[in-house]
C-alpha cells in the first residue's frame, strides 16, 4: 500500500494567498514555457499543454504544499537532444514511457533509485547543461547565424560570426538581458516584479508598435493548441526500444531534481513528503503529457521556490494557476505571436543566469575527493551532448556507488581503556586490542559484489601470529543475500581448520534470520562487540576442527 496521509500544514491557508500564488505561479510559468519551448526546439504549445497537465494532476496524486509540476530547462534540454537523434515522435514516445517507469518504480517501492544519482554528479551536470543552453540562445540573441553539433563548437562558430550580427536583433537582445538582469535584482525588494513577464510584455509591446519583423527581427510566431493531438505517437518498434532505453536515466534525473526540490522546501516548513507518492504524480503527470504531445514535467526548483515564497501553501494552488494559463491561453494567444525571438532568448539566458555560477563545483571540489565525478558529468555534457552526457552522469553516479559498495576494505576495532566500546584504531590511538582475539568491521554492507572479497580480507588478516579467534562486526549490513552466506560458510570452514573461531557481533534481526533460514546456527551470534569478545576469550578452541 501506497502512503495514503498527507502533510500536515502548520495553519490553514487562506483562499485569498492560494488565488494569488496561483496568479503568481501562472505569471512565472507563461514565459517559461515559452523559452523552454524555444530551448526543446518545438512550439510553445507543447510546453503550455505539459505545464497544464502537470499543474491538474499533481494537487490530486502529489504529497508537497510547493511542489509545481512544469516543464524544466533540463528537461527540455534533453528533449531536444532526443528530437535531433529520434525526431519529435521518439521525444514524445520517451516522455510516456518515463512516465510508465515512474508508475513501476513507485509500485515496487523503488524509491532509492534517486540515491543514485549523486550530488557532485548532479551538479556538474546542470551546470553544464545551463551553459549549453546559454550558448545555444546566443545565435538568436545576436542574429548571428552558426552551426555547431557541441557546445565548444556551436561557441567557436558563433564569435567566428560576431561581426556578422544583425543589429537590431542584437540591440534588442542585448537590451532585453540588461532589462531582465535589472529587474531581477529589483525583485529582491519589490516581490511583485517579475522579469519574465515584464521583458516579454515590453517585447510584444514593440512588436506590435513598430514593424520589427520588417527589418529581420524574427518572432515567436502563432501559439495555438489546435495542433495538437490525442494518444500514443505512431512509431515503429524499435523507435519504442530506443525510447525504453533512454527513459531510466530520464526518469532518474528528473526525479533526483523533482525530490530535492520538494523534499528541501517540506523541511523548511516542517512538512513530510512521500517519494512514492511524488513517484506516481510524476508519472501520471508525463504520461499525460505524452498522449497531448507535451514535453517531460518535473517539480523544479525555481517554480516550486517561487510558489513557497508567493504564499501558495496549498496543494491547490496549482489549480489555479493552470486556470490562469489556460484563460492566457485563450486571450493572449496573438500576443504570444509578437514576442521577439531574441527578446525571447534574453529572458532564457536571464532565467538560467543564476545556474552559471562555478560556486556548487568549486563548494563540491573543496569538501569530497568524489569531486572528480561532477567534472566529469560538467565535460560530458559539454563535450558529447546533452543526451549522452546525461547518460554518462548517470552511469558514473552508478559507478560510483558500485565502486563504494563493492570495493572490500575493514577496519580493525580496539576497547577504549575504561569502557566497553569498540572503535576503530586507526582513527583511535588510543584504543587497545584484545589479546588472542581479532575483531574486524567491514566499511560497508556486505553482499554479492563484496562477500567473498571481504571474506578473503578476514582470513589474511586472521593469519596474524597470536590470534585465537575472529569477532566480525556486521552492523553496517542490514539483510545478507545468498552469496554472502555462503561466503561466511566458507570463511568459518576455513578458520575452523586452522584451529580459529568465528563470532558474528552487532548482527540486526534480518542477517540473525537469514544465518538461521541458511542452517549457519554454528556461527555464534552477538549483539554487542563486547559480548563476542568476552565469548570468544573464554573459548577453548580445539586444535583441528572437523566442523564442515
């Protein structure tokens, strides 16, 4: 059974801050669905009709007062990479069957798979994901035409063409993202500022004042959802696969983002939050927006930051501001139409202005010697594309925790003089070792990957001129599969032959069950360390062992 309560809000929120925030949030996501719609390479209103879908199912499934369920600059950025390789039906087809793997995963408790993806490696990755959609907005900023696979070349390319640029689209952009900057530092004492909206309506003011459109200032162009359709893209079966194939590193990223953003905001407020729940809403939300040709939806942090500083401390709030797009749908739709691409451009590069910082790498490169792994995604993304670069994260954030997990190493435990505790001597000096007696702590939990390689760690180590019998410390391991029985099998016959014990300290309920399930009931078994030295002390431990 799926969680079923719901975050209890601190006070009752008001009808007037839920139709406000709605208002707010609405204001927020018009013109970002419109610059994420330019950043995914497809028409505004497949960012709208995803927007909407989000904003409708999330209030009904999702367990976040805050979270808003949008289209996200990542999320279009990798959209984009898979319309270039598979067209418009595989991104279509990708965005359903992420959504089918959301339902699976929160069906089968897989809640961990956003553990996966580490933070370095998210880091490295968004930041170099806003800087390749920057440079991407550049030639349409600037009127310079260039051409480029990569960002490092599609970079080369454009400063190459510098001093081609079309005067007044550069004016206009360059005037546009000073306007945007402006604003936004405005915004820090004046809340109702907000840049997008305000920039986009000068922009369409322009527009309709004066014939831009005449002198090579290209615009926005008719936003209508009579285009689009209901259901499934018609592909063939392998388009289908490559969409399978692509859709687990999606969903991960997507929901690495859309679970730190919820779970940081319900911390603020002291709220809970359920990942299986935020699971399905996710799903839900893309397969809808799959059947209506919308693009992947994610709770981002600036939208859902935005709706928790706007006062949208309900659920509902979402609901109001799809009502709100919608009636702008219906009553702005030829003013949209005006707004100027490099206008346009301007207020994308304004909203990804503050993911340019190097400040998370470098605060990431100072704490951990895992840092290594954010530049790596950051060089991926910029060096082989959008696509493969967040299949590189990915699979480094997997390498990683395999790398950690199946690499075997143990730490030796000595007593604190005057106590009963057992701590590790490297990092204690002063702590003494028990004569006769070895007693080890693997570093991580034991399983397939590790069992048998820290059971051969074990046996060196037991080797040592004096030992009489060995207290392995398993407290790290919460459950042991097959092989690790087997491996400990194997390492008490071993011992056993060499006139050595072996007691298991610290063992939770689900390993102590296991052991039993497996017939290993000659392996005593301890709760504490203290009580497995004492025991293994007072053994007398024969010179030759017939034990199997």
């Amino acid at each position: 059974m799926l969680p079923t309560d719901r975050p209890a809000a601190p006070s009752r929120p008001r009808a007037g801050h839920t139709f406000l925030a709605g208002l707010a949030i609405a204001g927020l996501l018009v013109p970002e669905a419109v610059a994420y719609a330019a950043i995914a390479g497809v028409p505004p209103a497949h960012a709208l009709v995803a927007a909407l879908v989000g904003l409708l199912v999330y209030p009904f499934i999702g367990t976040s007062r805050f979270a808003t369920l949008s289209v996200t600059s990542s999320a279009a950025a990798i959209f984009a990479s898979v319309v270039a390789a598979e067209g418009t039906g595989g991104a279509f087809a990708l965005v359903g069957v992420t959504g089918g793997l959301f339902i699976v995963a929160a069906l089968a408790r897989a809640d961990f798979l956003a553990a996966f993806v580490s933070r370095p490696v998210l880091r490295g990755f968004a930041w170099a994901l806003a800087v390749t959609i920057v440079v991407k907005q550049l030639p349409g900023l600037t009127g310079v035409p260039a051409q480029g696979t990569h960002t490092p070349g599609l970079l080369w390319d454009w400063l190459g063409g510098l001093g081609n640029a079309q005067g007044l689209t550069a004016a206009l952009g360059c005037g546009a993202l000073a306007l945007w900057l402006a604003l936004q530092r405005a915004q820090a004492r004046h809340a109702w500022v907000q840049p997008s909206v305000l920039v986009l309506a000068l922009g369409i003011a322009l527009s309709a004042a004066l014939p831009l459109a005449a002198h090579g200032v290209v615009l926005v162009g008719p936003v209508t959802l009579q285009g689009l359709q209901w259901g499934w893209p018609r592909l063939d079966w392998d388009h289908w696969v490559r969409a399978a194939q692509v859709a687990p590193a999606l969903m991960m990223i997507l929901f690495a983002e859309s679970w730190g953003s919820a779970r940081s905001l319900a911390l603020q407020a002291g709220d809970r939050v359920h990942a299986r729940r935020e699971m399905l809403a996710l799903g839900a939300a893309n397969i809808g927006s799959s059947l209506l040709q919308g693009l992947p939806v994610g709770a981002g942090f600036s939208a859902s930051s935005a709706n928790y500083e706007a006062g949208g401390h309900s659920r509902w709030t979402g609901l109001v501001a799809a009502a709100a797009i919608a009636l702008a749908l219906g009553l702005a739709q030829g003013a949209l139409a005006l707004v100027p691409q490099p206008v346009l451009c301007a207020v994308v590069i304004g909203i990804l202005s503050h993911k340019l910082g190097p400040r998370p790498l470098w605060a990431t490169l100072r704490w951990n010697g895992d840092a290594w792994m954010a530049l790596a995604a950051a060089a991926g993304v910029l060096v082989l594309g959008v696509l493969f670069g967040m299949l590189l994260a990915v699979g480094l954030s997997l390498l990683l925790a395999l790398r950690r997990f199946a690499q075997p190493a143990a730490s030796e435990l000595g007593r604190l003089p005057g106590t009963h505790d057992f701590v590790a001597l490297k990092l204690h000096p002063q702590a003494q070792r028990t004569p006769g007696v070895l007693v080890l702590r693997p570093d991580e939990p034991l399983f397939f990957a590790n069992a048998e390689a820290m059971a051969h760690i074990v046996a060196t180590h037991a080797g040592a001129q004096g030992v009489r019998a060995v207290v392995l410390s398993v407290e790290s391991s919460d459950d042991m599969d097959v092989t690790t029985l087997e491996a400990l099998q194997e390492l008490q016959a071993h011992l056993a032959r060499r006139g050595l014990a072996l007691l298991l300290a610290r063992i939770k309920d689900h390993p102590r069950a296991a052991l039993q399930r497996a017939g290993l009931t000659h392996i005593p078994l301890f709760w504490s360390v203290d009580d497995a030295v004492g025991a293994a002390q007072a053994m007398a431990i024969p010179e030759q062992s017939t034990q199997p």
